[in-house]
C-alpha cells in the first residue's frame, strides 16, 4: 500500500460536516468547504467553481497514487511468479 497521507481533519469535524462515509479521504479537508460554499450558493453549477476544482484535482491526485502503487504491487508479484 502506498504511505497513506495524513488526515487533516477528524471524524468528528467530518461528522459534524455530514461528510459521508465513502468521500473520508484525504481530500476530506476540502470536501467540506466546498459543501459548505454549496449550500450558500443554492448548488448553483457555476457558483464554487474554485473550491470544486481544487476538491477534483486532489481527487484525482490520490486516484493516480492509487493506480501507481497498484502498477507496483502487480510488477512486483510478476518478477516473483
């Protein structure tokens, strides 16, 4: 497994901001100001456009970190098969 990154909030800061369960991540910390801007801004498509952004491309960051130590773990079951 790849080293895990640190949680920047806690279950119960994720609790209180009704993050669920499958978004407790490690782009949690900006889960929630984005849901938060969300409820000001009515769920408007173009209203957060920044926060959604930066919330996605963290996604998409510890997506690629996923993938990558995976690619790892199938090499190296290879070379000892």
């Amino acid at each position: 497994m790849p080293s895990e990154v640190p949680m920047s909030v806690s279950q119960q800061q994720m609790q209180e901001a009704h993050i669920p369960l499958h978004a407790r991540d490690s782009c949690a910390h900006l889960l929630i100001p984005l849901n938060e801007c969300r409820r000001e801004g009515m769920f408007l498509p173009w209203k957060c456009e920044h926060e959604r952004h930066v919330y996605i491309k963290c996604q998409y960051e510890e997506y690629k970190t996923r993938v990558a130590a995976m690619t790892k773990l199938k090499e190296e079951q290879l070379l000892q098969s």
